[in-house]
C-alpha cells in the first residue's frame, strides 16, 4: 500500500512537470494554432540559466529561478517575432517546420554554449524530505514544490484567463482571430504574450524537471517536451484544465508502467494509453468536439 | 517526327526519371574516373534511402493530405525485418543482390502489415491528432525494437521480448539483441540497388497518383465531405495511400540498415521523421521531384558543412528557418508569380 502511495506521488509531481510543459503548449496552440516543437528547448534554455545562476554566480536558487524566468519569456518573445511572426499567413506545415528549425537551433547554440558535457544540476529546494508514517512513506521537497507549483499556477492562469482584459483577448483570439482584431483587440500583441507566458512556464518547469532529475545536456528538454505535448493533446490540445488532467494522468500512468509493467517499455505503454484515449475520445479528453458543418 | 503532345504530369514525371538516372550515370561515371570523394561514396547509399522516404512520406503527406509524424517507425520495421531475413538467408543464398533483393521485398511486406496495423485507428482522426498518433506510434515501435531478442538456431527462429530468453541451442545465432540492435550485418547494399529502388519508388507512386484510385485520394484530400458525397470510399483510398508508403518506407529502412554493419533502434526516432518530413516540405508537398533534390541536398549539407565542424548544425538550423520564411514570404511570392506568368506570356508570343 505505502509503496503504492509513493509511486503515486512520484507520478503526480513527474505529472505536474508536464502539466506546467503542457500549458505552453496548449495556449500556444490555442490561439496560434501551431505546435511549437521549440518549447521543449526553451525548457532546457531556462535549466541552463538557473543552473548558471546558481552553481558558478552563487545566486540564492530563487533568484536562479526568477533569473530563468526573465530570460525564457524574452527568448519567446524574439522566437515568436522573428521565425513566427512572418508566417502569420503561411500553411502550418510551413510553421512547424520553422518550430523545428528553431528547436535545432536552440539545442546546437546550447551544445556550442554551454558544451555537451552534463551539468550536475543542484535542486532549487534541497536534498530534504518529509517523511510520513514512521519513515514508510517519503516525499522529498521537490515533489512537494513541484505539485504546490503546479496547483498554484492551474490557479492563476484560470483566473488571468477568465478575469483579466488581456486574458479575455486571449480566448477572443483563441475564438475566432478576424472577429477580435474587428473589436479592437490588438492580436499581434496577444500572441506574442502568450509565447511569453508559455515560455516563463517553460523556465519554471525547467528547473523543476532538473531539480527532480539532475543530469542537464542540451537535449534534456526534447523528450519531456514530447510527453508534455502529447498530455496536451491527451487531454484536449487549446484547453488549460485539459493540459493539467492530461499532465497528471501521463505522469502517473508513467510511473506506474514504469514500476508495475516494466522500466523500458513504459515510454510504449504511455504512448497505447494515448492512442486508445484518442480512439474513445478522438479531440482529447476535455477537448471540443467541433462538428463540421457542410 | 510525330508531335507527341504529353500532358503536364506527364512530362514532368518524365522529368524526374530522367533526371535520376542522370544523376545515377553521372555518380558513376565519376566514381570510375576516382573522381568521388571517399566520404561522398558512403553517402550514397543513405541518400537513396533518405529519398525513397522522402518520396514515400510526400506520399502520405503531399497527396494523402496526412501529416505523419512517425515515418521512421515503418523504416525502422522495414530496417529490423529486412536485416534479419538477410542474415537468416545468408547461408542458404550466395548471391548478395539477390539475398538483398529478397530482403527488401520482406521488408516491404512487414512494413505494409504494420503500416495496415496502425492505419486502421490512425485513419480515423484527422489533423494534429492523427499527427501525434502516428508520433505515438513511431516511438511505440521504437521502445518495442529495443526491447526484442530473435535468435535463429537449428529448432528454427525465437523471439522474447524484455530480456533474452531465446535459449539457443549449439550454432544458435542472435540476431536481433534488445538495445544492442543488429550486429555483424554484411554490408550488401549498394548505389546500384539504392537507384533500383529509387527508380520502383517512382513508378510505383507516380502511377498511383495518375490512376484512379490517386484522384480518388487526392480528392479526399482536397475536400473529404465532397468526395464522400460522390461515393469515394474514404477509408480505402487513405489506407491504399498509407499502406504504399509504409512499404515503401521499409524497404528504404532495409537498404539503409544493411549499409551498416551494425545500427541500433534508436536510429530511427522522432528526429529521423522529422528529418524526412523537412525534406517532404522543402520540395514541396506533392512534388516527387523536389522530395529527392532536397533529400539528397540536406544529406549532403552537413557533410558539405563539415569544414564549420561544431557550427554545421547551427548553420543548417538557421538555414532551414531562413528557407522557410523566404518561401513563405508574400513579396517574394508574388514577384515569382509575376516572373512566371511573364514567363508563359513570352512562351505564349513565340
């Protein structure tokens, strides 16, 4: 039962990682309508960040994070004006292309910056553990900031989306584009707020994924970029409490082949559920079914 | 001479043979003269293979309207089964571009089942979902092959997946052995054999395309809804197209693999796919031609780049972005329809 308990816990902080990865994607995806296959690069740019910030300038690991954070959310910002911008207009296979141009990108500035040795990445919260019924159950600090992140950012961003002004020109550009630029909403300006949100969410899930698992390479943001994008879609690609359920469910479901079934084949066994979720439920979980009209 | 009056697709896919076989004499002639640099010669084979996928994925992607993210998958079905019937052959048949031949067709044949296999719920969704569907399953094919063990002894061939369980008997041979994939291949294909596919490839998709069943399929792509209404049976005609170019996909898998004399399944990943799909989108969508010229040219750039040595990637990075935009650029798309259609109005006057 507690090691039950525990797989649990560990496949729900691997879950909140993706969730937070998933959100980039799914807002992104939402009102740009593109898959942006560099946001798993951005991941590791904002690793490398902290993990500079606070292993060679001796920073205190928040403002590594804060650090990271600020420089994500400007590197989504250019991406987006310079590869993205210009194909506004373009078919999206001409857009994801270019998402894969800059994903290239970003790994081989990072393998020319910052060498393809691995980084030890020291955890932003510490080695230290709680433990819970006479030591049979152990949850580290970094499982439990990691699911304290995620709940608090689900919040915020459910509240900024509904509430604010600029949320609210988001679902409006999510919505229908031609219709929100005729009421005023400036739509340039809100995508390009929305890369950056995504990409500061990217930062933070950085250091979360390396402090849970420390080896650091510039390609340590492709594969979790993947799973992440692929809870997106699991739980219905364009909708935030889809991204989070979506999240979750893979990180537990990992886990749990990982522990139940067999280490090697989990990836596979991940990637069935997906395929049956999606033959059941073909737009995702909590995704819209758009009915075609003739 | 009879005026022969070929019709547009006709000449161009004329074209394309023409210019493969060209491009075949020339390498040839070339490599007689020594006149091919010795790294050059190694790729040739690879480049083959790469544009028979290419071909292959514009297929699905082009003409079908599908975007498939999982191409290597079926290289990597077409790449383990051919290998291993190569190796099982070995004894029995002496001569190499025959056991090669063998091989290829065997892994076209194992790529069509599993390209059935998946196509009958790939085909189901549409748009993005199909996409991370057929990338679900180009990683589920890959997690499997590194976990499988096939061993051939004098009882006849085993298989166990996970860990290696095949429990050979004396003179027993593993041929497949879980993430350490295939080893001591003999390296049977050759330039000859890459062409001779290329060349099936073309022949086998052009005259598809140009058939019924191809205007059906294009049909579909164009506007599902109507085409269903006319009674195009939508289900076949997309699995007719994605079945082709799995098959078609393994058998440039096996040519690729056996260039090597040992390959691994993590060869064939996402990032294989994604490469093929940039070389579909580059040449143009539907455009078989542009599929092998920008194959075989973004094969041979980062060797070409190699002098840059750690920056050859980075420099094609930023070229890839900068080929994107250029194409899709409004401004430079239109002076390109004004030069053509000033173009046809000189052809036109003569």
């Amino acid at each position: 039962m507690m090691t039950f308990l525990n797989f649990l816990i560990s496949g729900i902080s691997l879950g909140s990682i993706y969730a937070i990865i998933a959100l980039g994607y799914t807002m992104v995806y939402g009102i740009a309508k593109m898959l942006n296959f560099a946001h798993g690069d951005v991941i590791m740019v904002g690793a490398y960040i902290c993990f500079y910030a606070i292993s060679r300038f001796e920073l205190p690991p928040v403002v590594g994070v804060v650090l990271a954070i600020a420089v994500c959310t400007v590197l989504g910002i250019v991406i987006e004006r310079l590869a993205y911008k210009p194909l506004r207009s373009a078919p999206s296979l001409a857009v994801l292309i270019t998402a894969i141009g800059v994903s290239y990108f970003l790994q081989n500035a990072a393998l020319l910056l910052w060498s393809p040795n691995p980084k030890v990445f020291p955890s932003v919260v510490g080695d230290g553990k709680v433990e819970l019924f006479d030591g049979k159950l152990t949850v580290s600090h970094v499982t439990i900031v990691t699911i304290t992140a995620c709940v608090i950012i689900m919040i915020v961003l459910t509240l900024f989306t509904e509430t604010t002004k600029i949320g609210k020109a988001m679902r409006a550009c999510s919505e229908d584009k031609g219709a929100a630029q005729l009421m005023g909403i400036n739509v340039n300006a809100t995508i390009s707020i929305t890369f950056a949100i995504g990409s500061g969410l990217a930062a933070i899930a950085g250091a979360l994924l390396c402090s849970a698992y420390p080896t650091l390479i510039p390609t340590t943001g492709s594969m979790p970029g993947i799973k992440a994008f692929t809870a997106a879609v699991f739980g219905g690609i364009g909708s935030i409490p889809g991204a989070l359920l979506g999240g979750l469910l893979l990180g537990v479901i990992e886990i749990f082949a990982k522990a139940y079934i067999s280490t090697q084949l989990s990836d596979a066994v991940v990637f069935a559920v997906l395929i049956i979720v999606l033959l059941v439920k073909p737009a995702g979980l909590l995704g819209k079914q758009i009915r075609e009209k003739v | 001479m009879k005026n022969i009056k070929w019709s547009k697709t006709t000449r161009k896919n004329f074209l394309t043979y023409g210019l493969v076989i060209l491009a075949y004499v020339v390498m040839q002639i070339l490599g007689g003269a020594g006149l091919v640099s010795s790294s050059l010669k190694g790729m040739l084979v690879p480049i083959c293979a790469y544009v028979v996928m290419a071909v292959s994925l514009n297929l699905t992607v082009g003409v079908m309207g599908e975007l498939s993210l999982g191409h290597a998958g079926f290289m990597s079905v077409g790449a383990f089964c051919g290998t291993s019937t190569a190796i099982i052959l070995q004894d029995s048949i002496s001569s190499a571009p025959l056991r090669l031949a063998i091989s290829l067709v065997v892994a076209a044949i194992f790529a069509a089942i599993a390209g059935f296999l998946i196509g009958i719920p790939v085909l189901r969704l549409r748009g993005d979902y199909l996409a991370i569907v057929t990338l679900a399953f180009g990683e589920i094919i890959k997690s499997v092959f590194n976990n499988l063990y096939l061993g051939v002894d004098s009882r006849g061939l085993h298989i166990s997946l996970l860990s290696d369980r095949t429990n050979l008997g004396e003179g027993g041979k593993l041929i497949i052995g879980g993430p350490m994939g295939i080893g001591g291949i003999q390296k049977i294909s050759t330039f000859t054999a890459g062409f001779v596919l290329i060349i099936i490839t073309l022949v086998v998709v052009f005259n598809l395309v140009n058939s019924r069943a191809g205007r059906a399929i294009m049909a579909i792509r164009d506007n599902r809804i109507a085409a269903e209404s006319v009674g195009v049976n939508v289900t076949k005609y997309k699995m007719m197209a994605f079945v082709i170019s799995a098959s078609l996909a393994g058998a440039a898998g096996a040519l690729f693999a056996m260039n090597y004399s040992t390959f691994v399944a993590n060869k064939f990943d996402f990032n294989t796919s994604i490469l093929v799909l940039v070389f579909v989108v580059l040449g143009g969508q539907g455009n078989m031609l542009g599929s092998i010229i920008a194959a075989a040219a973004l094969t041979i750039l980062p060797e070409a780049l190699r002098e840059y040595a750690d920056y050859r990637m980075l420099v094609y990075a930023i070229i890839l972005i900068l080929v994107m935009l250029a194409t899709n650029n409004p401004k430079l798309k239109s002076w390109m329809d004004r030069l053509k259609s000033s173009h046809k109005k000189v052809k036109e006057v003569a």
